[in-house]
C-alpha cells in the first residue's frame, strides 16, 4: 500500500477545489471531485476500502490537472496521491497489454526509433493508417492520431550544434516533439542560432515518464527517471541549462520527479541539485536571454489572431505563462479566450483511451471558448494539448490551427 506521507485527514472539506475541479465540470458527482477522491484515499489508508474495479474506475477518472492543487488552502497533493493509488491498483489488477507496449517503447529508444520509421513508411504509402487501426478498434487509437516525422527531431541533427558561439545549452526534446511534432525542435535550433548558442541535444535522453506517471507504472518511472538523473549529471556543469519546449515533459522532470523520490532520499538530493539548472523553453528564453527584446525592436509583423491556453503543467505546477504570452505578444495580435487556465481535457494515456468520452467531453467546451476567439492560432507549450486540442478542434468544426509558442517566435525572427 502506498505510504505517501500526507494524510488526508488534512482536508478540511472546505470544497474550495470542487468548482475547479476538470472531472467535476463532466461528472457532477462528489465522488468524482478532490474532496472525494481524498476521502476515498483516506478510507484506503485506514484499512476500510478495498481496491476494487469501481474504485478503480473512480481514481482513473482524475485529469491530474492539478486545479485542486492550486486552490487547496492545506496544499493537498492530490494528484500526486492519485498517482500513487494508481501504482497500487497497477499492482493489483496488472496494466493493459496496449498500455505495457507503450511503456516498453518509451523504455527503448532504440526500438521506438524503428516502430516510429515503420509508422512513416506506412503512412507515406497512402495506406490510410487512421482508419485501419481504428478499425481494428485498439483503445489508443479512437482520436485524431498525429502524423509521423519522416526522421526524428533527435536523429536530424548532430549532437553538437556548433554555431561558433561561447556559450551552450541543451535540449530536451520529449518524444512527440521528437517524432511527430519536429517543426518545435527545429524552431528552437533556429532561435537558439539567432542568439548565438551551441546546442547540445543530449541524444541519450530517453523519455521523462510522464505517460507511465500517471498510469501508475512505477517500474518504468524509476527506469526512465533514474537513467535521465543520471545522464543529466554527465553533461549538465558544461551548459547552461537544460531546456524543454513542452510542458508536460518539464514538469515531469522538475517536480514529480521529486514528488516520485519522496522515499529513496539518494535520488531525491540528485533531482533537486539538478532542478534550478532546467527550464521550460519560453521561461528560459524570457528571462536568461535578449529574446524579448530582439522581438520587440522587430514589433507586430503578422495579421494573424493569437490566443493562447495554458497547459496545467506549465501554469500550475511551473507558474509559467506570462513568458510565452510576452514573447508572441511582440510579433501577434493577441487576445484572451474566456478561461485559458482551464484543463484541455487530455489527462494521460487511461483518459485518450478507455475514458475518452470524458476527455472529448473537456475538449469540446475548451473548443468553443477557442472559437468565441475567433483565433487563428491556438498556441500552448506542449504537445499533449496539441493532442488534445487539435482533436477537439476537429471534431468541432473549428477552423483554428495549433502551434507551440516556439514554432510562432521562430516564423516571427524570420520576417
Ligand atoms: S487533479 Fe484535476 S481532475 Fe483531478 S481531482 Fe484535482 S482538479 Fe479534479
Ligand atoms: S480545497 Fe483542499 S482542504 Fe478544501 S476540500 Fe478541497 S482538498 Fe479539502
């Protein structure tokens, strides 16, 4: 049984996190709110409930957007005390054979390197891959699957980028900008050039775990987290920091790392040295370089209508989101949806698979609020709302296209 050191006798029922709370606004259930799933917690840390497949299907049913985390005036983790439940229930009923493949792709690079260049050759021969795996009904699979990148991000480039500067930084990339999303890695190498930076691009990074976090499969956490630490340390006195241009990633690494090592103090004191040395890419480049202001002399180059949503993992567990706002303001018109702190709907692999009605039901109303814009860029910093919400965007007709912060600074340096 999990052991996470935070009571939920702690919760003092002041129901501030219910009207925030992402399955709440779907699931009008108290059941499905913070202060229920913390009093089902409490009930299973004292011994008086039992993990079976209904509550099971009720801790599954959290997005992990941390809303409640955010309002909580006791700063109840409860996200972090949903995913170790989870380990738990992992434990006991075993992870689905799709999800166990998954995991064990992100394990190895190598092997996903080659399932993602098979991907490609299929989806270049015409074959329409969408519609053939849909029909095979895998439970992954039921939502706008994004293409594949002929090469990917981290085997396009060398892994010193030497621009002839005095100064590097390093990269970390995350697997779907590193196989799908490849324009984000590519911007990036434009922008850092601009500024006079080398780049290292770490080539032995292997996924942050993120995926298999919030499943609960802690083996392959402690696999993917341990050996990204211990990489990290190689190199991480020679640049000047590492950066990530996804949020989820950042997040990942930065804070539920340590959240994950709350008992194996080594690894602990390892991620928090390491910690202040990585960066979500627009912070990053907001506040340690003279990107703002290299923007601002250029001014408003483009007509087009930006608006931009805050990826919980990015606001609320990171407190960014007036840097990537700041750096697209100077080259966009800019304008605000109605709640862009409010969660896409994505919430992990359990979510897009055997719950996505839920998840379609948060992106539709995430939709509409991108539509009252009237935007023609919808942007965020990471790919798992880029998911999320380009499916949403379809499946509502919305004409809006997706674009992370950093593809819109490098089109912007460009003019
Ligand atoms: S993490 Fe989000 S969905 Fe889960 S309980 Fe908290 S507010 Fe609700
Ligand atoms: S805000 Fe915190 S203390 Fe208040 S009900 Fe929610 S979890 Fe409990």
């Amino acid at each position: 049984m999990f052991n996470y050191n935070i009571s939920s006798d702690a919760c003092i029922k002041c129901a501030k996190c219910v009207p925030t709370c992402t399955i709440h606004s779907v699931n009008r259930d108290e059941v499905t709110s913070p202060r229920g799933f913390i009093a089902l917690l409490g009930e299973y840390q004292r011994g008086n409930l039992e993990l079976d497949r209904e509550v099971k299907d009720i801790f599954e049913s959290c997005f992990l957007c941390t809303n409640c985390v955010d309002v909580c005036p006791k700063s109840l983790p409860t996200d972090t005390l949903i995913e170790n439940v989870r380990s738990d229930l992992a434990d006991k009923y075993g992870i689905a054979l799709y999800k166990r493949a998954f995991f064990y792709l992100l394990r190895n690079r190598k092997v996903m390197d080659i399932f993602f260049k098979f991907g490609y050759a299929f989806q270049s021969c015409g074959i329409k891959i969408k519609e053939e795996i849909n029909s095979i009904k895998l439970p992954i699979v039921k939502r706008t699957v994004p293409s594949i990148a002929k090469k990917s991000f981290l085997n396009s480039h060398p892994d010193f980028i030497d621009n002839g500067a005095d100064r590097t930084v390093a990269i970390f990339i995350g697997c779907l900008a590193n196989y799908n999303y490849t324009d984000i890695g590519d911007s990036l190498l434009k922008i850092l050039r601009r500024l006079d930076y080398n780049v290292f691009l770490a080539k032995s990074q292997v996924c942050c775990g993120a995926p298999a976090y919030f499943t609960g499969d802690f083996q392959t956490v402690d696999y993917l987290s341990k050996t990204n630490i211990k990489y990290f340390e190689t190199f991480i006195d020679r640049v000047e920091g590492i950066i990530i241009p996804e949020a989820t990633c950042s997040a990942m690494i930065r804070v539920d790392y340590e959240h994950y090592f709350y008992d194996q103090s080594e690894w602990h004191r390892r991620i928090s040295k390491l910690k202040n040395r990585i960066f979500l890419a627009t912070e990053w480049l907001y506040e340690k370089t003279d990107l703002n202001s290299i923007l601002a002399q250029k001014g408003v180059r483009s007509d087009k209508l930006v608006t931009y949503h805050d990826p919980c993992h990015s606001r609320k567990m990171q407190g960014v989101y007036k840097e990537p706002r700041e750096l697209i303001k100077n080259s966009y018109t800019f304008t605000e949806m109605e709640d862009p702190n409010h969660c896409c709907g994505f919430g992990g692999v359990t979510m897009q698979s055997e719950k996505y009605h839920l998840a379609k039901a948060v992106g539709d109303s995430k939709a509409n609020m991108i539509e009252a814009t009237s935007s023609d860029i919808v942007s965020a910093e990471c790919s798992a709302c880029r998911l999320q919400i380009t499916d949403s965007l379809e499946r509502n007709s919305v004409s809006t296209v997706f674009k992370n912060p950093i593809e819109l600074i490098a089109d912007a340096l460009e003019k």
